[in-house]
C-alpha cells in the first residue's frame, strides 16, 4: 500500500517537473515539431459481485425430481468477470452426511437400497445455456461435485449482468424419513482472459 502512494507520488513529482520544465524549440523554418512524453496511470478495476448467501432445493423421491431455487450471480463490475465453481461439499453442519460421488459412479440410482441411498449422493450445479448475459455464451452448463480437482469456469458474466444457475443432484430414492443435507457451493470470481 505504502510502495503503491510512493510510486504514484513520484510519478505525479515527474509529470509536474516535466511541465515545468519545458523543452524548447527553435527552428529557422516554417514549422517545428517537438514531443511531449505523457505517463497515465490506470487504476486496478473493483471485482465485485453478489451472490446470495443461502439457497434451498426439495428432491421427491417418488417422483426422482428436485425442485430447487435458481439464484443469481450478479456482476456489479464495471468489466466481464470469469464465474468458476471451486468446490462443492456437504457443510460440517449437515444432519446427514452422504459421500459426494461422480453422478456415473452409481448406473441405477433408482435401485440403490436405504443404506446406499443415505450413503451416496452426486451434486452440482446447472446454468443456463440460453441466458445471454454470458459473455461467448457458457462454458460449461453443468459441473458436479466430482469434477472439481481444479476450479472449473462455468462462464464469463457480462458487465454490469446477472445470470441464474441453480444446483443439482443425483440420489437413491429410499429414503425412509425426512433428511436434512446442508452443502457448500464455493464460487471464484476474476477478470475474464
């Protein structure tokens, strides 16, 4: 922070030294020619988004669907910034704590028996194709929680846009009484390349 004031200061020491200092130009002809050296400085652009601190799904088993809240990702930046989804897992607080799996580890989530039901559980996160607030359209429309070695980039957000994306799963259907799974969706913003 320090560095940062005292390299802005000697650049504004120069640049009013420069002024004050002009160069002089004399020419015995019809027309002179002189350069003037200009320095700018830019300031770093301010990330900043809002995403909302907590969302909820309902998954039927009887029927197999979820029914979840598709929430937004605002871009208040004034520049497109890179949306990337760094980790899903089950939060310390959660009542019930399956294992995260890759959606394709389990072939027939239908037939999975009460213990594996309450022991496997595939999560992710879908967006929107189709929402034109991506900038070059979405990169990756669904991540689960087994791709996500590395932050992945779902897309880039538009300046000043927001776009939805909503979570999903994959889960055995025995379920025998009401189950509570609490998650954490950890999300990365940074200036699009």
């Amino acid at each position: 922070m320090i560095k940062n004031k005292l390299s802005k200061a000697i650049l504004s020491i120069i640049a009013m030294a420069s002024i004050m200092l002009p160069t002089t130009i004399v020419a015995n002809a019809d027309t002179v020619s002189g350069t003037t050296e200009i320095t700018g400085t830019f300031d770093a652009v301010t990330i900043n988004v809002t995403i909302p601190a907590t969302s909820s799904f309902t998954y039927n088993p009887d029927t197999g669907n979820m029914v979840a809240q598709t929430f937004n990702i605002q871009n208040n930046s004034q520049a497109p910034v890179a949306m990337n989804l760094k980790s899903i897992s089950v939060a310390p607080t959660s009542a019930w704590k399956p294992t995260l799996v890759a959606p394709y580890s389990i072939p027939d989530w239908l037939n999975l028996t009460k213990t594996d039901t309450m022991s496997y559980v595939s999560l992710g996160l879908f967006g929107y194709v189709s929402d034109p607030s991506w900038l070059n359209g979405i990169k990756i429309p669904q991540i689960w929680c087994s791709d996500l070695g590395v932050p992945k980039q779902m897309g880039v957000i538009r300046t000043n846009s927001n776009v939805g994306v909503e979570p999903t799963l994959k889960s055995g259907t025995s379920i025998d009484s009401q189950s509570v799974l609490t998650t954490n969706y950890v999300f990365e913003f940074g200036l699009a390349n």
